[in-house]
C-alpha cells in the first residue's frame, strides 16, 4: 500500500466526521418532527396530580382546542417557561398538564408555590404515558384540536414570542375551523 493512502485515510475520515458534525450543530433541537402531528392523541388514563382518586384522561379535552403541557418538578426549564403558562392561563387558555416522573408531594407544593396554570394534571410517575406520546424531555407542549388530533408540538420551554407567535395564532385558527 502506498505510504500516502495510510495518512490520506484518516485525514478523509476526519474529513467526512467534521462534515456531520458540522450538520448536525446547524439543526434545532426545537424541530424535531413528531410522527403524531396530525393523528389522534395517544390515549391515556392517569390519576389526577391534585385527587389522586380522581382519573384524567384525553377524553377531558374532546371538544376543546387545549394545550397538553409535559412539566416535572426537576426540570429547571420548567420553572423558566411556568410565568409564561400562567399568561396563557390568564388568556383563558386550557392547559391540561402531565406530571412526569415525579414525586406526587413534590409536584403539589410546587404548583401551590409558583401558581397552577392548569385545568387538571395527570400523574404520570412512571414515565409512561410520557413515552406514548413521544415525550423526549421536559417541557413539551402539545396543541390540541377539538377532535383531539394533535396539531403541532413544543419540544422545550415556551417562550413569551413562542405565544405569541406561534402558539396564539394556531389556537385561534383552530377554534375558528371546524377542527
């Protein structure tokens, strides 16, 4: 084998892996295709955060252009994107949440310290309702239409332009649609 193909391969190779690397730096993580966009929302039965005698499922939000927000008490984006749920609150805005694995206390005095932007919220302690609808991490915010289709997904926390940009315009497309 001649000497230049020895060095001339790793150098290609280090060549091809900076080309990945170099792609995969230019994608945003907020952008990743969800395959329920545009199919029914997974079905679930939880107990609700707040009675835990009491069921929540999608059932509850049939009829209603909701939000579906993923939160945890342990996640620190949570806690960035939860003054902006509340402005959505006070905008009348359903927001139905899913406490993922977490601690039922935890999550209770949580709400009871920051304020509860939401209608009700599932206990999902184990993670696996999570992972039906494709939750990656927290926060994750579903838009949901009255048929309970899926019609977009916030992968992270929602933002003050987020709302108003994206999330306020849907709601209002969907609520004035048959959809």
């Amino acid at each position: 084998m001649p000497a230049f193909v020895r060095y001339l391969a790793p150098l290609l190779a280090f060549l091809a892996l900076a080309g990945l690397l170099y792609k995969g730096l230019s994608l945003d993580p907020r952008k990743v295709p969800s395959p329920l966009i545009d199919k029914p929302a997974p079905t679930f039965r939880l107990p609700t955060l707040e009675q835990p005698g009491r069921f929540l499922d999608n059932e509850a939000f049939r009829g209603k252009v909701v939000l579906f927000n993923v939160w945890a008490t342990w996640c620190v984006a949570c806690r960035q994107e939860h003054p902006v749920l509340m402005r959505l609150r006070e905008l009348g805005v359903p927001i139905y949440g899913l406490d993922y694995k977490d601690k039922r206390e935890d999550a209770q005095r949580w709400l009871q310290a920051y304020g509860n932007p939401y209608v009700a919220n599932a206990f999902d302690e184990e993670g696996r309702v999570g992972i039906d609808w494709g939750v990656y991490g927290t926060p994750e915010t579903f838009v949901i239409d009255r048929q309970g289709v899926i019609r977009h997904k916030h992968i992270g926390p929602l933002s003050y332009d987020d709302i108003e940009n994206e999330i306020m315009p849907l709601l209002r497309k969907l609520r004035e649609s048959d959809g």
